[in-house]
C-alpha cells in the first residue's frame, strides 16, 4: 500500500512522476513503486517523501494500520469474533479511495465474502463471489488457497457436499504447495466429510486439526473437532469414545458459556443415549438442546433436534407427543423449505400413523422424495430411501418396482466412501 500512499501525494500536488523522480530514481521506476510492483530502499522512500513534503514515518505508520486491519479482520473471522470483524469491516470500508488499489479490493472482497458466509448471508455470499470471480486469476498463492476454501464453505452451506469437498481438496493442494498448514481447512474438510458419511477419512482430517487448535490453545475450535470425532465414534459403534469426545467437548462449552456448541453437543449426547437405550436420557438431552436452539438464527439445526426427539417418541410409543413434534419440526422445514428435512419428517409421519405401506406414501417417495436426492447427490439418502421403497413394493409383490429401487439403492451404496450409519 505504501506504493498507493505515495501516489495519492504526488496526485495531490499536482506533481509529475517526472518532477518527482528527478534525481532521486528513474521515472519507470517510481511508476513501479507507486503500482507496488517493487519494494524501494528506504533511502528512496525517504527522499521521495521529501519531496511530497510528508514524513516516511506517516506514510509507513498509514500503511501499517491498513495492513494491520485487515490482518485483524482475517483472524477475527476465523476466530468468529464477528461484532469485531464487523469492526475492522467498517474501517477498512472508509479508508481514503486514494489507497485503494488491486491488492485492497482483492482482500476485501476476499474476506467480505467470508464476513458474509459466517453470517450465513449467504444471498449477500453470492452476490460478493460474484464480484470476487474476477480477481482469481490475480491471487497470491495464500489468496488462491483461502478463495477455494471459502469458495468449498459456501457450497457447504447450500448443501452441495460434492463440489464443497472439490473446492476444500484443491485448497489443501495448494496448501501443500506452498506449505500453507491451517487447522480450519482441514475442520472444514472433516465436516463435509461426515455429512458425506466418509467416517474414516473425516475422522483423520478431524485429528489433525485438533492437534494444531490444542497447540494454539484455541480451545473453542478443538471442540468444535471433538464434537465431529464423538458424532463419527457414534457412527462407527465406539460408544465410549464418543462419550469421552462430547463429556470434555460440553465441559469447555459451558466454561466459555457458548450455548450455540453445548446445544449441538447435548443433541449428539441425546442421539448417543438413544442407540444405548437409554430413553429417558435421550429425551431430556434432547429438549435440553431445543432449549438452547430456540434463539440460534440457523434453524437447520432446531429442526434436526426435533427430527430426532419426535423419533424418540415414537420409539418409547408416546406417539401423540411424537406427533406433536414431527408436525412441528414439518411446519419450519416448509416454511424455511428444508428439502432434507421435509422428507424425514413426511417419512416419520406416515411410520407414526403405521401408514409406511400406503399408496400415499409410495407415490411421495418416488415422485418428489427420490428425484430431489437423486438431483442433489445425496446418496447416503438416496440409498435409504431407495431401499425404503423398494421393500414397500416387493411386500405387495410389485417386483419390477421392487427390483428398480433397489439397484438404485445399491448404485448410490457404491458411490458413498466409508461406513454408512444414520445419524
């Protein structure tokens, strides 16, 4: 920015690259200073500033405190401290457009789409990639590795478990590249990975960053890799592993008095009693989490509590309470249009009412349940319900239905890597 700095003086001055180089260096070579495109001695800067009438020191202190700002603003989005982000948002937002070049609108728009993405503005996220595409091409090797990281993040939250993972793995390519190690890509790659049911692979990359936030003693972020260790022990049958992993993960959340993590952890908590039959443990774990969701912005999450405590209901035979939330946890997937969600509760519906065989719910299954999973790539789903349906059919003897659905249950088995246990 320095280069920046020196040309909004001399523009200021009404001064000529000319008038100002003369003597001091070549007219070529202030025009690569002033397009950061060298970095001078200081000796030139010194005397270049002379000239401007200005002192080194305040042009070195300006463009310390633009570059600090955005340091701060990158490491305060990492870290989530959003009302901070928000801060140093604003402050680089008024910085004299005499400043701003190339590099300045790369890195902000860079860590703009990423401020919108933990908002989960992901409307705004869209409209800021737009902008973003442009500088691609441009990139440092640091900006290409955080762009497809955050590019990778973006479609996580739109569902696209695929493209997210291509996006995260090339990031993690260019990371080995350029020896850039950060625990938060491989968090993300292990997230993706367990909604993708790639246990053992998500189980790795979980580990390592686990190992790097312990080391930065940035405990908040090594629970969050806890939490996707216990989930993918559930998966894997390791049920005192995944005790031990959620028992020390909800510790450090109510010591840092984060309700957000101590709601996700008591619903896996829940989920956990639930497979070990403890019922009446699973049901107040999981109204302990809905407690603490009832306020949180991303309903996703309320809506798979509910999901899985109206199963709970049903399983203990408490099917008006089942009911009672199934039809609840529908009414916010369709006012929100949750996909997922609209078929697990429709599915969990007619199971409650004993109504699995009805032609009702064969026609759902096959003309709106499985093409949406078919279109989104959902094949741990798809291959669920696939199968569902397929043995729906054969109990009524329709046998060319019956056998249609399950290739298709066994062709979306072969293209899921690793174990395969609903949670």
């Amino acid at each position: 920015m320095i280069g920046e700095i020196i040309s909004y003086y001399r523009r200021k001055g009404k001064i000529t690259q000319e008038t100002l180089s003369k003597g001091i260096c070549s007219i070529s070579y202030l025009s690569k200073i002033e397009n950061n495109q060298i970095e001078a001695t200081e000796t030139i800067l010194d005397l270049l500033c002379r000239r401007l009438n200005i002192s080194l020191n305040h042009v070195i202190e300006e463009n310390t405190i633009i570059e600090n700002t955005f340091k701060e603003w990158h490491t305060n989005l990492l870290s989530r401290e959003m009302e901070r982000a928000d801060e140093k948002r604003s402050k680089l937002k008024g910085v004299n457009p005499e400043y701003k070049n190339l590099e300045y609108y790369k890195r902000f728009s860079l860590y703009n789409f990423a401020h919108y993405l933990f908002e989960k503005k992901l409307n705004l996220a869209k409209q800021e990639l737009d902008q973003l595409i442009q500088y691609s091409n441009l990139f440092s090797s640091e900006q290409s590795y955080e762009y497809h990281q955050f590019v990778g993040l973006y479609y996580y939250y739109l569902n696209d478990f695929q493209l997210s993972l291509d996006y995260l793995k090339k990031s993690e390519k260019i990371g080995e590249q350029y020896n850039i190690i950060r625990p938060e890509l491989y968090y993300h790659i292990a997230l993706t990975m367990t909604r993708m049911y790639q246990i053992f692979h998500s189980i790795s990359y979980a580990k390592k960053a686990l190992v790097i936030f312990d080391q930065d003693s940035n405990y908040l972020r090594s629970t969050d890799c806890k939490i996707l260790l216990g989930i993918n022990s559930i998966r894997l049958k390791n049920f005192q592993d995944a005790e031990s992993y959620l028992t020390s993960a909800l510790k450090v959340a109510k010591t840092y008095g984060s309700q957000h993590l101590e709601a996700i952890i008591l619903h896996n908590m829940g989920y956990l009693q639930s497979i070990l039959q403890n019922h009446e443990k699973a049901l107040s774990f999981f109204h302990e989490s809905i407690s603490l969701r009832v306020t949180d912005e991303n309903k996703t999450r309320l809506v798979n509590t509910i999901y899985f405590l109206s199963k709970e209901y049903n399983t203990v035979g408490d099917l008006n309470s089942a009911l009672h939330w199934c039809q609840e946890g529908l009414g916010i997937s369709q006012k929100l249009n949750l996909c997922l969600y609209k078929i697990k509760f429709t599915t969990l519906y007619f199971t409650i009412l004993s109504q699995n065989d009805s032609e009702e719910f064969g026609n759902y299954l096959e003309n709106e349940a499985i093409p949406y999973l078919i279109e989104v790539s959902d094949y741990y789903h798809l291959n669920k319900y696939a199968e569902m349906l397929s043995k729906m059919y054969a109990r009524k003897f329709i046998y060319k239905k019956a056998n249609f659905f399950m290739e298709l249950a066994y062709d979306s088995l072969k293209k899921m890597t690793g174990v395969v246990i609903d949670l």
